[in-house]
C-alpha cells in the first residue's frame, strides 16, 4: 500500500514486541502470547499489502 501504511504495521509490530517483552518480564504466559500474536498480525497484514501492490504492478505492466 503506502508509507503510512507500512509505518502502522511497524509500529503495531512494535507494540506486540513490547507486549511480549512485558509479559516475559511479569511471568504473564497470556500477555507474552497476545504479544506474539499482534506482531505476527502485522507480519500478516503488511505481507498483503506488498502481495496487493505486486498485484497492481502485474496488472499496470501487462495493459
């Protein structure tokens, strides 16, 4: 997509590694998982985005 974009998933990435590490530290099983899961979400998200925007580029290289 855009810059802005890959900024939110950077920062929504960072966030989970936060979460995680504060987890980690206060022995909270539950809150170092969710953390894990918020930056494999971002992983995820910013995935499609480079998957959408290799899509457009096919499409505008073959009209």
């Amino acid at each position: 997509m855009g810059i802005g974009d890959d900024i939110k998933h950077g920062a929504e990435k960072m966030a989970g590694k936060a979460k995680e590490e504060w987890g980690d530290l206060t022995d909270n099983e539950r809150l170092e998982a969710e953390g894990k899961k918020d930056q494999v979400e971002a992983d995820v998200k910013n995935a499609a985005d480079d998957a959408g925007d290799a899509m457009r580029d096919v499409k505008r290289d073959l009209t």
